[in-house]
C-alpha cells in the first residue's frame, strides 16, 4: 500500500477555474468538467467501493426500526399542525388552529411536514427527513474532506462521523439538529472550496447555507461563523482587502438569509399568525435572543428578563427551572463534555482529534499563506474549539443530539491527522514518527476509560480494543526497523559481488515489501482498535431496547432519556405518546454526573420494558385515544356549530393528544412552558363571545392562562355531565358585558 496521496477535487484547481474570455455558461461547465477529469488523481478500487459502503452504513444505522419510531413529544404535533395548512407551515403553528407557534423557529420541521403531506401522519413519516438528512450528512462531509486532505481522510472521517453514537441516534431523532448539522456541512463544503481559488459564487452559498442553518437553531448557527470566516480570511489567495470585501458580501447573505423569517414574523399583523411562543410581548426576536439563547446561559448569571422572553423554559407542568440570571457558574460545567452520559455519545476520539489538530497546526508552520491544508486544520479546529465551549457554558441537560455538530470537526480531525501521522511515520524521523503509534495508543486507552464508566454494558468491548491496539503497535514496531534505511555505502565496496548484490538487492526489495505489508496491517489494525468501541456503542441503535430514546443518545443513556422523558410527562391522558414506555436504567456509571438518577439494576427488566413498548406502538393507531378522550372528541365535533376551536385547553399537553391523534383544532393555553400569556383573559372571552369557542376542557398541568380563565369558565359556563373530564359549555351570553 502506497502513501496516501492528498486528492483534491478538480473544480478547485486553476486550469478548472479557467477558461478562455467569450465561453457561454455551457462552454465554461464543459471546460471545467474536461478539467476536472484531467486533473483529479484516480480513485483506487477500494476507495470507490468503501463510499457507497459507508453510506449504505449509515442508512442502515439511521433508518433501522423506523417503522417504530415513536412521536416526539411537542414537535410531532406542530408537525401534523403544519401539514394541515399551508399558513400553518408558513408559520410553525403548533395547533391546527394557527393560535400559537413552537417555540423555535420552524424551518427544522418543515421537511417533515412536507413528508407528511406526501406520506400521511405517520412515526416513521416524521423520521423518513432526519434519515435522508443523515446519509446527506455522510457525503457532504466525505466531499469536504476528500476536497480538503485528501480520498483517504476523507473516508476516514465519513466512516468516523457515522460510526459515533451520537451521530447514529441524532438522524433517526425528530428534531432540529438533523437539519443543523446537514447546512452547517454543506457551508463548510462551499467555504473549503471558496478558500481554494478566492471565489465569491462559493461564498456565498455558504452564507445561504449558514442562514438556513439558522432556521433550525437560530443563534446557535452563527457559532460556525468565525471557523468558516478565518479559513476564508487566512488562506485565500487575493489581497486582503478583496478578502474582506468577500467576507462582508458574503456575512450580508448570510443575515439576510438568517433574519427572512423573523422578518416575516415582524411584518405580519399579531391578528393575521399565531402568537410566538416563548415570549410574553408576541416577538420574533425576543424568541430567538431571549428564549433559545440568554435563558440557555443562566448559568453564566446572564438574564433574559429585560428581552422579552417568558422567565422560565422548562415544560409547562414540571418542576421550574431558576429563574434566568440567578444562577452562578461552577467549575464543574466547564467539564460537562466529559460527563459520562454525554462523552460515551461524542467523546470517543477527544484525543485524536485534539492530537490532529495540534500537529496539523505546528507541522505545517512556515508554510505560505495560502497553505490549504493548514487552512482545513484552522477550520475543524476553531469549528470543535467554539462549540465545545458553546455547550459547556450553556444548558445541555439530557439533549444528546446537540452534538451532532461537534462530531463534525472530530470526524475531520481524526480522519486527516491519522493520514498526515501515517506519512510522517513512513518518512521516519523521530521528529514526527512518534505520532502515530501514540495516537493509537493514546485514543485506545481513551476509549477503554471511557466504555469502562458503564461496565456491564458492552463488556468485551474495552479489552477488545486494548488488545487490538497492542498488536497494531506491535505490527508497527515490526515493521519499524529498516523501513527505509539502506546504507549510503552499499555500491561503494571495493569488493562487492556483482551475483551477491544482486540476491541482497532481491532479498532486501522482499524485506521491504514485508515491512511495508506489516506497517499497513498495523494501520489498519489501530484503525480498528480506534473505531471499535464508538461502533459498538453507535450498533446499539439496532437493538429496540435501546433504537428511541427521543434524545439521539444510544446505549445505556438512551434508556435513562427515555425514562426520565416519561418521568417528566406523567400524569397526562393514555395514549397520548404510543410506543413509549418506561424502562429502567441498567448500566450506572461509575462516576455521577447530573443527567444521571435511576439506580434499577437488571438488564432483562429492561429487555422485557423495551419489548412492551414495541407491542404498545404496534397496537396502537393513528386515533388511539382514550374512550373518555374520544368522547370528548365525537361530542365536541357533533356540537361545534361552526365554531374555529374544536374546544380549548388550559395546556398544551392536554391538547396534545387530540392534535396528534386526530389533527383536532383545539386551543392550548400557555405554550410550551405554561407561561406565554396567550390567550388573554379578555381574548379568550371574545372568541367565547363571537362564537368562535364554544366548549372548554379544564384540568391537566397548571398554566398561567389556565389560572386566570379557568375560574371565569366554571363561574359563567355549564358543565357538560356525563364524562370524567371537566367539560364545560360556554355561550355567547355568558361572554357579554354585564
């Protein structure tokens, strides 16, 4: 096996950017295609045959099971609310009635409305978007790689990327950083190739890129921003005031692209949409900087009291979180990416990752400017160094799948540091030579810490990969001596046999060939020992004990989120969230860390949980309501007289049900939290008095509004008798002035 040759995609070489003045568009692309085939070094055999493999991987890993999804909790139901109406995906309407939104912005779900629309309402529906945003993910990233280091790193990270866990549960998750992760890709995609050839066209679309990306996690997108703008400002090859210029147009795209729908927001009449959840004052902005981003830093005393947004943001019927800007940081949130639940789903190449970026940087000094390579170093290590603190500081708590983007840079790292490590380890040297066996063995012993914090989960796979990674360095010590060393007087004795120095020649040639043989099996060897416990843990999705736990986590953790997300969901109607059932935690940690609380031992209680929650979601149906449930439904429905709202509820959960079931329009009260002021006291008595809402249902977790109407209803409205839950009739008279 010869070197790894650094393949670099001909669209960004110079004889492709090319072409002669008077070329029509057409001229141009088939310049630059004919380039492209002169230019690009070819494929071996095996690289073209390991992409689609990975590929065919990752689909595997994220579509597995799929016709089990279950529902996520809040975002199926304004999934099925957008796909009712096309002013309701505009908007992000969490009920069919348009009267409030999500509490995000809505562009991460409407990939899955669209597939609703196209498939009907659906788990697995809802699911289909995140897979196909998955193996998207896989390819952009092998582009970028492949376009930055090399056909071998890029692999290497495609292959990496896939198998971490994290990565394996986020894309058959339903929720937002499927989409994230894909745009944030595809921007450092167009960068890399902008940065190439100081091309403004690329530019661009990387800020289109990071401006739809916003459209999934709002501020957060921006993180990226300084990674893809120093790539860009370091490494292109024009004058600095062209680059600044570049960088400005294209910052300019990217804030437009950014702000279009809180804009939109903005803009449109408070009558004409739905109110923004999350706010008290009917905001956008306050939406976007206050809620999802000052509340997420409460815990660096940052308040986002004076912003609009809603003082708690915790769901509406559990227990409140400190208010925001009342709580004090602690030295033990700037370790939190080492947690056990969180650094068994990223952590698994922490130090190869960090070795790469390291050696990247210091090997490649004094190389000019425009040094592509060390750009790309620059680029995944500013991308992993911002997000890693970007969560440290801010609030994680159980949500696995916001580390879908940090994977991305460890990916990268880790698959061009251990190409440039394997090239200094064929050079020799002892200035460089040393990396690659201390890379394997560094992120071996790593990765044995880490699957040792859960031990009865997985047991083989530490010493597996311990003794893999023993006979890689063995391998490479074997091959090590001689590799390359022949002695500079070996033609110069005076009394050399030309027969003999021909058989030395011979034999030495095959010694070679053996070493070199050797040398790659130990690669291989420390690759697998590297992967093996991160696969493992990533392969635990094929398993329905472990396939959905709604937070993107696998593995032992993936039980814990399950639990704790149905924890925090009792009491509410039956049915409501089919397929989902308790299951106790089985692998404890040895260390504890604040996403950790169940103490249940037993594996086969778990199996047995896993099993009943796969009979509930076969059993039930699109309408699986209670009896009392869909009582209410069929009396509501036959006695609306024409009125907007089916019936209104004092909380969106209690509404739920009836949204996800059966697409009712009920009006919820509160929003996500329970304290967005919608409706009003005196907005609700007008809907009751054009007739616009007829019945209420009372009961179910405490919400502001639901405290202020609710002794209005029962002091002006009549019960409806007969049923367990506390209907209540209004009238227009009951609603007039007095």
């Amino acid at each position: 096996m010869t070197a790894p040759t650094n393949t670099t995609s001909a669209a960004d070489t110079p004889s492709a950017a090319h072409t002669p003045n008077g070329r029509s568009g057409i001229g141009r692309l088939l310049t630059r295609g004919k380039a492209a085939r002169q230019d690009a070094a070819p494929r071996p055999v095996y690289a073209r045959l390991a992409l689609p493999a990975i590929l065919v991987l990752a689909a595997m890993l994220f579509a597995w099971d799929i016709q089990h999804s279950a529902f996520h909790a809040f975002y199926a139901e304004t999934a099925r609310s957008m796909s009712e109406s096309w002013h309701g995906f505009l908007f992000g309407s969490f009920d069919p009635g348009s009267s409030i939104t999500i509490d995000k912005l809505p562009g991460f779900l409407w990939p899955q409305a669209l597939s609703v629309r196209i498939f009907g309402f659906h788990p697995w529906a809802l699911t289909l978007p995140q897979v196909i945003e998955g193996v998207l993910s896989v390819a952009v990233l092998y582009r970028a790689v492949r376009r930055w280091a090399g056909e071998h790193a890029a692999l290497l990270a495609a292959g990496a990327f896939t198998l971490t866990p994290a990565i394996a549960g986020l894309f058959r998750t339903q929720v937002e950083d499927p989409a994230f992760t894909l745009c944030v890709l595809l921007a450092a995609d167009a960068t890399l190739r902008a940065a190439r050839l100081a091309r403004l066209r690329p530019l661009l679309a990387a800020g289109v890129w990071v401006g739809l990306s916003f459209q999934a996690k709002m501020l957060e997108a921006w993180a990226v921003l300084p990674a893809l703008g120093l790539l860009y400002l370091l490494s292109a090859p024009t004058a600095l005031r062209r680059r600044l210029a570049h960088l400005s147009v294209a910052g300019a795209v990217c804030v437009a692209v950014s702000a279009s729908w809180v804009l939109l927001v903005t803009f449109t009449p408070a009558k004409d949409r739905p109110y923004v959840d999350g706010t008290t004052n009917n905001s956008a902005i306050s939406q976007v900087v206050g809620y999802n981003f000052l509340n997420r830093f409460s815990s660096l005393n940052v308040s986002a009291k004076d912003t609009g947004s809603v003082a708690v943001s915790t769901m509406a019927g559990t227990a409140p979180a400190p208010p925001t800007g009342h709580s004090r940081p602690t030295a033990a949130q700037w370790v939190k990416m080492f947690a056990p639940s969180l650094v068994s789903q990223i952590g698994w190449l922490y130090p190869a990752a960090a070795l790469a970026a390291v050696c990247g940087l210091v090997w490649r000094r004094g190389r000019p400017r425009t040094d592509p390579l060390r750009a790309g170093f620059v680029l995944w290590a500013v991308w992993l160094a911002t997000y890693f603190l970007v969560f440290s500081a801010g609030a994680i708590g159980g949500h696995t799948y916001y580390l879908g983007v940090v994977a991305v840079p460890l990916a990268a790292l880790f698959g061009a540091g251990t190409v440039q490590f394997w090239r200094a380890w064929l050079r020799g040297g002892r200035a460089r030579a040393w990396a690659l066996p201390t890379v394997v063995g560094g992120t071996v012993v790593w990765s044995a810490a880490v699957a040792e914090l859960f031990p009865t989960f997985l047991p083989w796979s530490a010493p597996v990969a311990v003794t893999l990674g023993v006979g890689a360095l063995v391998l490479l010590a074997c091959a090590r001596p001689g590799l390359r060393r022949r002695s500079p007087f070996r033609n110069l004795s005076p009394f050399r046999n030309p027969s003999a120095s021909r058989n030395r020649s011979a034999s030495g040639a095959d010694g070679a060939a053996v070493r070199r043989r050797t040398a790659v099996l130990g690669l291989v060897t420390g690759l697998v020992a590297m992967l093996l416990p991160s696969a493992a843990w990533a392969s635990s999705v094929l398993d329905p004990t472990y396939g959905h736990s709604g937070m993107g986590s696998t593995g032992p953790v993936a039980l814990r989120h399950r639990q704790a997300a149905h924890r925090s969901a009792a009491p509410k109607p039956a049915a409501a969230h089919p397929g989902r059932t308790d299951a106790p935690a089985t692998h404890q940690p040895r260390h504890p860390d604040d996403t950790t609380s169940d103490k249940t031992p037993g594996k086969s209680a778990a199996k047995r949980s896993a099993e009943s929650s796969e009979k509930t979601s076969e059993k039930s149906s699109e309408t699986s309501l209670s009896p009392a449930q869909q009582w209410i439904l069929d009396y509501t429905r036959s006695h609306r007289g024409g009125a907007r709202f089916l019936f209104a509820t004092t909380s969106w959960r209690t509404a739920s049900p009836y949204i996800l079931h059966a697409g009712a329009a009920v009006l919820p009260m509160g929003g996500f939290t329970g304290t967005a002021p919608t409706p009003t006291a005196s907005a609700f008595r007008r809907l009751v008095a054009t007739g616009r809402l007829r019945y209420v249902v009372l009961g179910g977790p405490a919400t502001g509004p639901g405290r202020a109407i609710g002794p209005w209803v029962r002091a002006h409205c009549d019960r409806v008798p007969g049923q367990e839950y506390r209907l209540y009739q209004c009238s227009p008279e009951s609603a007039a002035p007095r």
